[in-house]
C-alpha cells in the first residue's frame, strides 16, 4: 500500500505491483503542477512534448543529454509525485556508455527510467537484438549499483518503427529484457487488446506499460486493466491537446476575426488558484 512515509521511488515501485494506473505526461512545471493537483498517482516525462515546448521535433538528436536531465530535474523538483524519465535510447549506443548515462539520468531524482531500442537511424531503426539486451543489462547494472533504484523501463520501438513481424518481434525482446533486469516491460503503439494480453502473459509478473496517444483504439482505463495492463502512459498526448487548441483559436482570430475560442479557455482563478498550492503537501 502506498503511503506517505514512502520516498517516491519507493511509492513508484509499489504502484507496480498490483492494480492499474495511469501514469500522464506533463512537458512543463505547470503541466506538472497542474496533474499533481487533478489527483495522478505518478508523473511521466515526454521527449516529444518537451521537444515541442523548446520549438524542436520529437527526434533522438533534437536535443542535448543535458538538456533533457535538466528538464527532468526541473519536473522532479515541481512534484512531489514519483516521476519516469523518457529518456530516449540513453543517449548512447554502446552499453558501457549507457550505464553512465543512466547513472546520471538517477542523479535527478527520477523514480522510474524508460530506455528503448530505437536508434534513429532509418535503415536499421532497431539496435540488434544482442546489443538491445546488453544495453539493457547495462542500465540495470548502473541502477543496482547505487542507494536509491528507480524502476527501470524496457521498451521494445519495433509497431513505432514499423517492423515486420512487429508482434513476433515484440514478444521476443520485451522476455528477453525482462530476463536483462527490466522491471516493466513497453512497447509503444501496440492497440490490440488479443496482442496486448500476449504481451501481459508473456513477462508475467512483470508489469506491463501501454501507451494511449490518440482516441481510435477504443481503449479505456478498465478495459487494459482487465487485460492485466499495470501502467498506462499517454505520451504527447497531451501536450498536443493544449498546442491543438492553441492553434485552432489562434487560426480562428486570424481566418474569422472572432474570439469565440476564448470561451474554453482556463480561468485566471483556476490557474491561479492551482499554482498558489505547494504540490508538495
């Protein structure tokens, strides 16, 4: 059971162990703030949001490691809430180097860290399957190394990527880095629920990380609970919510001369109201 005596890492390990969460994705503090004070359990970085937030495209090489640790730091340090760090391939492709890099992605007081095996090259978007667990060996052995162990993420890229055999593929590593040391398995943009259960069964006990970036998978809350999903992420979703918005009313003033859009909008009260709390209570 979660309580407050917990340190979030600590918090962040039990949540894993039984039942179904959902895990947000802010981009910024007050996307932070603002999901502490709707009720969330735990927070997740995004490197797409953020990418978006810094005027950059979602891409490995958008942004500098430091940068993204930076950014990291800053989302840890607006909530009291357990925080997983996207952080990307590691920023490295050799093991050795990616332990020392998530040894440095610890120091920001992450909870969790997700490591996927994308590489960002178009002819080859998949690390090789040996070095994709060596890699993953690699982080666990950064964490274990240290006091504090956050949760460390595995994700398999290969339905992002478009790989063939996707499923085939999926199964295969996502066992594989669960055997490496991974303690929740993902694989980004996998939608069927007969797919999703495979994935479930295939690392059990190990929780499971699905992914809802958009509304067509007719997915809910309840419905990947009872496939045994613990954790659900969204991703950019959000943050493309609030540019989306954005953008509709800022393309109204300028192709209507109207301002109706404004309607929806927050109110000053609400926002500040929010952002007069310590989230940390």
């Amino acid at each position: 059971m979660v309580t407050s005596t917990m340190t979030p890492v600590e918090e962040f390990h039990a949540l894993h162990e039984k039942g179904c969460f959902v895990i947000p994705n802010p981009w910024d503090i007050g996307s932070a703030r603002i999901l502490h004070h709707l009720g969330f359990k735990a927070l997740a970085t995004t490197s797409a949001g953020y990418a978006f937030s810094q005027g950059l495209p979602d891409a490995i090489e958008a942004l500098e490691m430091d940068k993204v640790l930076a950014h990291t730091s800053e989302i840890v340090s607006a909530t009291s809430l357990p925080v997983n760090a996207d952080f990307q391939n590691g920023y490295a492709d050799e093991p050795e180097a990616v332990g020392k890099n998530v040894m440095l992605c610890v120091k920001t007081g992450a909870a969790g860290i997700s490591i996927e095996d994308a590489t960002g090259d178009e002819k080859n978007p998949l690390y090789e399957r040996e070095l994709a667990i060596e890699r993953i060996k690699a982080a666990r052995s950064a964490i274990d190394a240290g006091a504090v162990k956050p949760v460390l993420t595995a994700r398999c890229e290969a339905y992002l990527v478009g790989a063939p055999n996707a499923f085939k593929v999926t199964l295969d590593r996502l066992v594989a880095y669960a055997d490496a040391g991974a303690d929740c398995l993902f694989a980004p943009m996998v939608s069927d629920p007969k797919e999703i259960e495979a994935i479930v069964k295939s690392v059990v006990p190990k929780p499971v990380n699905v992914i809802i970036s958009n509304s067509t998978t007719g997915l809910t809350v309840q419905k990947l609970a009872d496939l045994g999903v613990r954790r659900i992420s969204v991703g950019s979703a959000l943050a493309r919510m609030a540019y989306g918005a954005f953008m509709h009313s800022a393309k109204t003033i300028i192709e209507k001369g109207t301002f109706d859009s404004f309607g929806v909008a927050a109110s000053f009260a609400e926002l500040n109201e929010i952002f007069a709390v310590n989230c940390d209570k």
